[in-house]
C-alpha cells in the first residue's frame, strides 16, 4: 500500500514499517548545548541562530579551523559565526549585516584559521542582508520580539513558521531551516514551543537520499529514476515531490517506531552522513566499515556498530544494488 504523488513517486508503507524494525532500542544522545545563553546573551544568542540558519544550506565541502580545531560543513558554519560574535558581538547585529559586503563576508572564512569558501558565498550575502533588513522592519531588529509575536506557537496563523516563511532565506515550503532553528532555540534555552509535537524532519539531501535507497519513497515514473541516478537537475515539480513524499514517509516512520521526528531527524541525518554516502555507502563494499573512529552516527546515538549500517537488512539498496544507484535529487537550492 502506498500514498502517491502523481505518476512520479509513491510512499511504500511496508518499507517504512520494515525499516522501523531496525530502530527499536535506538536511542539518540543528543549533543549538549553549546551555553549560548551563557556566553552571549540572549539576544546576540538569537542572533547567532537566527543568522547562522539563514546560510546554513549546501555546506558540503565546507571546512576548516576556528581556534585550533577542525571542524566540517554546519559545524564549521556555526562555530565560525559562534566565534565572531564573541569576538566582535556588533558583527552579527542586524544593523550592521545590513550593510554586509561580499568581500567582508569572505574574510570571515580565514579570521580564526584556515578555512575553505561556502559554495556561492554571494547569494548566502543577499540571504543575510534581506533577513536583517526585514527583521529591522518587522520587528525592530529583535529576533526575540519576532519569537514574542508568535505566542510560543510554531504551526498555525501568526505562528514561527508562517512568520519565518516570510523571509527569503526561510522560504522552503517544508520549513527546513524553521524546524533546524526552532530545535537548537529550544536546546539552548532560548525559546520553548507551546507545540512541540509541530516540530518534523529536516528533510535535506541526506534523508531524502536514505529514504530513496531503503525504499521509504519509491521513484515511479523512469524519467525520474533516471535523472537520480544520472545526478542530472530536476525539475521543481519533481524536487517537490520527492521531499513531500520523504516527509510523508519520516512521519509514518515515526509513527510505526515510536520515535519522535526530531529522533529520526537525528539518526537518519548521520546515518547518511557516513553510512548512505552519494558515491560510498558502507553496503556496497566487501567487509566492515573502514572508518567508525570518524562516524558520527556512533557518536550521536547509543548504535553499537559492527561494521554495518543500522538499516542493513531491511533497506532495500543493502539487498538490490540498484537501489544504491539512487541519488538525492540535483537542484540549486537555498532550502537546507
């Protein structure tokens, strides 16, 4: 049995039910909060948040140093932003961001050690300035009178999301980078829903890859297939569908394990990461995995590895290899 989008893609039921097997028991540890409260204040908190969320998208190949240690993709982003606010808090004012160049924004990269370039760092600068401008606007340039006006609420008229969506760089139809920011406000003590149960799965580039390999979301028409498995662009109809489908198919996931969205938002992110990489998972080649000591997966949950994915078994590509030929979708994106 299976929901559908048209003749493109389908949810398969059996498969989510089947892959729920494989997470009894799995627990997440979630990472203790960076102190942000502590560190910064409140509002410089929020600004770091709230900023950090706006560029936080395509962060692969992203990298470096920030004070001696080395970290990669949203982790560099954040602690590289982290970093610059307590060194310098006027910099991630609104004020001043409003007034961001393309040349000062790339000195940010090199400030506190070696570090590579964001892809399209100039479009990540638009992002910044339009979201300090309408936050000056809107809501005097105060990111907790924003979190004020949403009455705790994160769904509904008025709410976090509706109120987000209205800046560009929160714009994604399923709220991606809402549902990240929303997390980590709560996590630092900054902000705490009234309607926690709204919160669901960042659906970017690894779950829907997850979810395209197991099985969870099946490709229907062969055009489609094709394109994913050539990693040509598709379409937005198509880009669409997929991530409705994924999250669909996440939130019958959470409903057969009994795992919550963000538990699932956790372990299938890592388990992507390394696990279910685009040119490398761990079930196409002979043997053990070669690289736990790196794994974040076994870092982020209680998965006691032996050399397999947690999914090996009941994924579809771990017993077809055509499935492994399936890839997220190609498209340019500022969503996640």
């Amino acid at each position: 049995m299976g929901l559908s989008w048209g003749e493109l893609v389908s949810v398969s039921e059996s498969a989510c039910s089947r892959i729920a097997t494989k997470l009894v028991g799995m627990e997440v540890k979630m990472e203790p909060p960076a102190g942000l409260l502590e560190r910064l204040g409140r509002e410089l908190a929020l600004n770091v948040l709230f900023f950090f969320m706006a560029i936080n998208h395509d962060t692969r190949g992203l990298a470096g140093v920030v004070c001696g240690r080395y970290h990669r993709g949203s982790d560099f982003l954040f602690q590289l932003m982290l970093k610059l606010a307590e060194e310098d808090p006027c910099l991630l004012e609104p004020a001043s961001l409003k007034e961001l160049t393309l040349d000062e924004f790339l000195s940010w990269f090199s400030k506190f050690g070696e570090g590579s370039l964001p892809r399209r760092p100039a479009e990540r600068v638009e992002l910044l300035r339009e979201a300090a401008t309408k936050l000056l606007e809107q809501y005097g340039g105060e990111v907790s009178t924003l979190l004020e006006a949403c009455g705790g609420r994160l769904a509904g008229p008025g709410g976090l999301r509706e109120r987000l969506a209205a800046f560009r760089a929160f714009s994604d139809p399923l709220a991606k980078k809402t549902m990240v920011f929303a997390i980590l406000a709560r996590l630092e003590g900054l902000w705490e829903p009234v309607d926690p149960e709204n919160i669901t799965v960042g659906v970017d580039y690894h779950l829907q890859r997850v979810a395209l390999r197991t099985g969870m979301v099946e490709v229907r028409d062969p055009r489609l297939r094709e394109k994913l498995v050539m990693r040509r662009f598709v379409s937005s109809s198509e880009h669409r569908a997929i991530r409705s489908a994924c999250l669909m198919a996440f939130s019958l996931l959470s409903e057969f394990s009994k795992l919550s969205q963000l538990e699932l938002d956790q372990i299938f992110w890592h388990i992507g990461r390394n696990c279910c990489q685009v040119r490398s998972p761990c079930c196409a080649r002979e043997g053990p995995c070669w690289k736990p000591t790196e794994c974040t997966l076994i870092k982020a949950t209680n998965y006691e590895c032996r050399g397999y994915c947690p999914l090996d078994g009941a994924c579809r590509g771990s017993m077809d290899p055509e499935f492994l030929k399936l890839a997220e979708p190609k498209v340019i994106t500022y969503y996640y």
